[in-house]
C-alpha cells in the first residue's frame, strides 16, 4: 500500500504541492518522524475522536498529546478517544493505524493545533507505515483552510 487513494485525489484536486516521503516501516506518528529522519515537531498526527454526535479528528505535532479539555472546549463536545474498530471503517483506503491528518476528505470534522502552522514545513502520513506526505506552510495552511485550529495538545 501507498498515499490513499483519497488522499491524492484531495490534494490533486485541491491543487496542493506536496511531495512524497518514503521511510522505514514505522507504526507511530513519532516512529514515522525517526523514520524519515524529521523533527516530530513537524509530522501531523491524526487522532480520531468520537461522542455521541459522531467523530471529529484532532491533528497534532507527533511529539505532543491531544488535549481533550481544549478541543472539547473548541468544538463545544464530550469527546472520547474513537475505537480502533471505527477508525478501520472510516479510513478503508489505510493500513491499520496509518490514519491520515486529512480527516476532511473523508468527511470528518478536522481541528487542528497552531503548533503545526508555525512550522516552516509539514509531514503527514499517507495512509500506510512507509510515507509521509511533505507540505511547505503555505500547502499545509491550504489544506486546513476551512478547519478551525487552536492550541489543542500539551
């Protein structure tokens, strides 16, 4: 497996630039940074979220955490951690556990941290456990454009 298939066609379509990262065989958001040789500080981690209204995805810096009290009180939401179940349905195109930080293209509400913004380049994963897909700001700021954003990790 490689980029999802929705994801080239979001970014195609989107006419974002970006180019692909190939690395090591890596399970984790941080493992793909040490992968790829990147600072964690700019690989986007996708955390998929879930309450009773449905699912949102909190994307931060690999090295740090969500933090649930700030996108609950963002999104105005109870959420809790998704189960690994659902994130299989919703992301069909991905390897298990490979889940994209462009929760948009498969229709998910996105909030996303500041910190990736303030970074001079982006790296999010591609949907397998050997890519990363690389953005320069202005790109990564492109594909978040309509997704509110806001210190949400710790």
């Amino acid at each position: 497996m490689s980029l999802a298939p929705t994801i080239q066609r979001y970014l195609d379509n989107q006419h974002i630039t970006y180019k692909r990262v190939f690395h090591p065989y890596a399970e984790t958001a941080m493992g793909c940074a040490l992968a790829a040789k990147v600072p964690p500080k700019r690989v986007a981690k996708g955390v998929v979220l879930r309450d009773d209204e449905g699912f949102v995805m909190a994307v931060v810096p690999a090295d740090r955490q969500v933090d649930l009290r700030a996108v609950n009180h963002f999104t105005n939401r109870l959420l809790t951690t998704a189960r690994q179940n659902d994130v299989k349905i919703l992301f069909r195109d991905c390897a298990t556990g490979a889940v994209p930080s462009l929760g948009q293209t498969y229709n998910l509400p996105v909030i996303w941290d500041d910190h990736l913004g303030e970074e001079p380049e982006c790296y999010l994963e591609a949907g397998d456990h050997r890519e990363l897909v690389r953005m320069n700001r202005d790109s990564f700021l492109d594909s978040m454009k309509n997704q509110p954003h806001g210190r949400i990790s710790f």
